[in-house]
C-alpha cells in the first residue's frame, strides 16, 4: 500500500514510529509531515495529505497532532476526505467498516505510540462494509 503521513511537533515521534513499522511491512510511505519537535501549523501538514488521498496518489492517509482534531477538522474540508478522529481499536475499526474513512487522525497526546501503530494496522486492514453503510456515505458530501 501506499501511505501519505502529516504530522505537526505534537506527533513527530509517533510518525517516526508509524513510518518505520509501515515500511517494514512493505508500505510506501510519503513524508509531509515535520520532522523536528518546533512548533509548526497543522494544516500546513494536513492539507498536502488529504489532498493526495483526493487525488488518489495514494491509499490512505493518516494525520497526528496533539489532540487528533485540527488535523480531522484540516483534512475534512477537502470533498473527497472521510477523516477520523480515533483514540480506541472500536473507533478505527467503526471508522473504516461504517464510515469507509480514508484518513485516520491519531492525538498523539492522548494514545501511546503502541496503541497508534495498533490503530493504523486495524485501519489498513479493516474493509468497508457497504451496504446500508454506503448509503449514509453517499450522503456526506456537499454539492
């Protein structure tokens, strides 16, 4: 699979951890997130993500900041970005079976860097349900 990543200073290391247990496992990986600790803005991160996952250069996308919900917020303004918020396996598996999510947006300060890459296996290998759950989907999207 190919992966596109977005970090700020607040997920740094847990992109660093996602990126290296991503490629050891046979993903391409695209780096738009920072790789220092000094304070940077999200959306400068964020935006470059989504719009690969819109533009269909790669699979999924995956987003962390602090608290997970600037980097969703940033992400769902593109048109073609289901982007979740998930800081329990539930969450991440609901995301991708009933929403058919296609960025996952970790806080970085609420999970530990275990449970993140637990969450990004869960989200790669979760598939989308369809059915009642596509209809709800087809809706999302403004005109």
């Amino acid at each position: 699979m190919k992966i596109a990543i977005g970090n700020d200073h607040a997920g740094t290391d847990y992109k660093k951890a996602i990126v290296k247990h991503l490629e050891e496992n046979g993903n391409t990986v695209i780096n738009f997130g920072t790789d220092t600790d000094d304070s940077v803005d999200y959306p400068d991160f964020v935006h470059p993500v989504a719009n690969a996952v819109e533009n269909k250069e790669v699979d999924f996308g995956i987003t962390i900041c602090g608290s997970g919900n600037g980097a969703q917020i940033a992400a769902n303004k593109h048109q073609g970005i289901r982007a979740a918020l998930c800081w329990n396996n539930e969450l991440v598996a609901l995301a991708r079976q009933h929403n058919d999510a296609n960025i996952l947006s970790i806080p970085a300060r609420f999970v530990s860097v275990h449970q993140a890459i637990n969450f990004v296996d869960i989200f790669l290998n979760m598939d989308f349900e369809g059915g009642r759950h596509q209809t709800r989907v087809d809706k999302i999207t403004c005109s």
